[in-house]
C-alpha cells in the first residue's frame, strides 16, 4: 500500500465545485486584488477566530514581519524565540534587523520552554514570540504574564496552529498579534502563498494595515505618529474618486507591498467551511495512533486544556534514519521537521543571533529524532492502519 505523507489533491476533488465559481467570477470581475472576496474572507476569520481584527497578508514570513514592525522591533532589539521551529521564524526577526534569542523547547510538547524565557531576557528584549509548534499551543498564560512583568509584547507564530485551542480559545487571539500562513500544505492552505495578522488590538491593526501596503494614508500617518513620529494628518483639499485617491499616495513609513490576494481568499473561503470538519479528522488519526503505535516510540503528551489542530503527527525516534527509509522503502510517507534546529542554520552567527544559555540540547535531541507520519483529513482507515502497522513492524524487526 501506499499512503501518501499528504494528499493535496483528493482535497481539491471534493471541493472544486465550490472553488470554480467563485475563481470564475473574480476572472470575471477582474477584481484580483483587494475587494469583496478579501473582505469576506476576512470578515470570516473574524468570526471563526474570534477576534477583532484580521489582515490579510502575503505570507506567513511577511506576517511575522509586519507584526514585528508594528510592535517597533528595531535594529538592534532582542526577540526571543523557540530554536525548534521552522526558519521563517527566526528570519523574520532578523528581517526587520532585530536579533533572535534563541530560548530551548520542552521534550513533551516541542514548544518554547516558559521556565527558559526569563534568563533569556536582557535590557535589549522588547518581545516574545512563541510558535505553536505542529499546531499545539504553547503555554501561554506563563507567557504572557512574564512578558507583562517586563514589559514586552508577545507575537504568536500561528503558521501551523489554525484552529487549535488554548484554554477554550483560538490559536490568534492569545497575546497582541497572530501571524498565520496560508501555505498549500497548512491546515488551511491557499493556492499559492498568504497570511494574516490577527489582533484585537485597533491600533496594532492600523499599524500592520500601513506596512502592508506602502505605509501609505491614514495608517501610514497614524503609524508614524503610534511609533514617536510627529502627528500627521492627511491632505483632504483633493475630492476623492475612485480613479484619483491622494490618501493612497502619502507614504508616511516605509512598507511593504504585502497583500492576500482575491482568488486566494476565495479559495480559502470555501476551506475555512471545512476546516472544523479537517482538525477533527486530524485528531481521530492523531487518536488511533495514540492506540495503535508501539511504546518504543516516544509520542507527544500535550497539555489537558489545549487541543492541538494536529498540523504534524511528530514522533521521536532514537532510530529516525533507519525508520524512515524503512517506512519510505514500504511506501508510507514520512518527514523530519525540522533536522536543523534554528540556532544551527549556518545563516545565523553570533553577530545576527544569540543562545540563551550554554546549550539547547532539547531542541538538538528533538531535531535528531523527530519523524513526522501522515496526518491529512483524507486518510482512510485502511492507511492510518497501515502507518500504524509499519512503524509496529520496523521496531519488531520485520
Ligand atoms: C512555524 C512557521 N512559521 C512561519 C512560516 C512561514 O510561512 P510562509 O511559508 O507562509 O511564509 C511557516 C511555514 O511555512 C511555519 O511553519
């Protein structure tokens, strides 16, 4: 048998009926970017996350950029981060000239270690951002009341935790900013690049709405003046029109060109109906592999009152080489996220990053044992037993 590690297209095939008309009508319209389908699809996220404000954006890396710069990261700064997550995080941070601190991870959950972030602090520290690694949420409230003790703003990296929960709320709506990746292969996965930044915060959202676009208008102006800039105020001695807006040619900080487009939002308009009904599957798959997976095997053990999207199924493995070629050799797909922690990328150095501590021998021990089995809404039950009795083999020695 063969089971894929994911199955992009069997999801395509049970909604290209509802994707084609609307990418038909915004063919149509030509309305490809801002408009109707962006509103709504923001609008709907609102709902669903609960959350006051929604930007679209486009991509996940852009939305951590654009919440850092929102929260005044600047050059210089400290952010502390978890070294267990994908690049992007930690790019992002140094994107906007800021220096990562990296922070270890917990051997049961693989997220950022709350009893490491305080030694990690220094005058330099203006943030926090935890990443809710494979979708489960990391313990936020310990969190947010060290970052509220010293001050700093706490930013999620959401990318992988659409829909998780954390006592009862949405991943997005747990400190000052989500940032969400709408990359093909997330939970909620775009047919191309996206992102969102979430907050309930009006005046964050008026800051990630100037720097995505240009830094222009009203935004713009109240960026700069949010920021410790001079109070501005836009130019209203020209009528707006539609064909002539001089709000949109005021730059008042320098931005991005960072937009969700509309045949994205379209298509992740119609997914975000089915995403309650994908996490669920994910979490019956996540359930049978709990029942059926040998105890060799060192499983997740994720805290009571999270309830983890299941982005990743990642188990550890002190065999992960031999393990994964046995269960690519039988046809059951496999990953391993990620073998590089953060803090050894050789893009980061002393003079772009720092290690809090002597070591991370967590997140090192995670990145070398780490595999990661299929976990798509699509499996069927003949594969989830499949996957569970290959792994089962491998550690019987057939
Ligand atoms: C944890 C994490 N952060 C950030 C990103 C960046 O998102 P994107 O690929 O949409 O830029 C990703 C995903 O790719 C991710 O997994």
């Amino acid at each position: 048998m063969n089971v894929p590690f994911l199955d992009l297209q069997a999801q395509y095939k049970d909604i290209k009926n509802e994707i084609a008309p609307a990418l038909l009508d915004i063919l149509d319209k030509c309305c490809f970017i801002g408009g109707p389908y962006v509103n709504n699809f923001e609008k709907e996220v609102e709902n669903y996350l609960d959350v006051k404000h929604v930007a679209g954006c486009a991509s996940g890396t852009d939305a951590l950029v654009l919440g850092l710069k929102a929260c005044n990261i600047k050059p210089g700064d400290e952010v502390i981060t978890t070294a267990f997550s994908f690049f992007a995080t930690a790019e992002a941070i140094a994107c906007v000239g800021a220096i990562p601190v990296f922070v270890d991870v917990r051997p049961e959950d693989y997220n950022i270690d709350p009893n490491k972030i305080e030694e990690a602090i220094t005058e330099k520290t203006k943030a926090i951002l935890p990443v809710h690694i494979f979708g489960a949420p990391c313990e936020m409230d310990r969190i947010n009341e060290i970052a509220k003790r010293h001050g700093l703003k706490v930013i999620e990296d959401d990318a992988q935790a659409i829909g998780s929960e954390y006592k009862g709320r949405k991943a997005g709506t747990l400190a000052d900013l989500g940032c969400f990746s709408f990359y093909p292969t997330k939970n909620l996965g775009g047919a191309g690049d996206g992102g969102m930044v979430t907050t309930n915060d009006g005046d964050l959202y008026t800051m990630i709405k100037a720097y995505k676009e240009h830094g222009a208008g009203e935004a713009g102006a109240r960026t700069l003046e949010l920021q410790g800039g001079p109070a501005e105020t836009v130019s209203t001695s020209e009528q707006t029109t539609d064909l002539y807006n001089p709000y949109k040619y005021f730059n008042y900080v320098i931005g991005h060109n960072s937009r969700l487009d509309a045949i994205q939002s379209a298509v992740l308009s119609v997914k975000l109906k089915h995403l309650d009904k994908y996490n669920a599957k994910r979490a019956a798959i996540a359930k049978r592999y709990y029942e059926g997976l040998t105890d060799k095997l060192i499983l997740p053990r994720y805290a009571a009152d999270t309830k983890p999207c299941w982005h990743q199924f990642v188990v550890l493995s002190e065999q992960k080489r031999d393990l994964c070629a046995f269960l690519s050799e039988n046809g059951v797909g496999n990953g391993t996220f990620y073998p590089v922690p953060q803090h050894r990328q050789k893009a980061f150095n002393a003079a772009n990053s720092r290690v809090s501590g002597e070591s991370l021998p967590v997140a090192e021990m995670i990145s070398a044992q780490s595999v990661c089995l299929p976990v798509f809404p699509e499996m069927t039950d003949d594969q989830i037993q499949y996957v569970i009795e290959t792994v089962n083999r491998f550690y019987e020695g057939k």
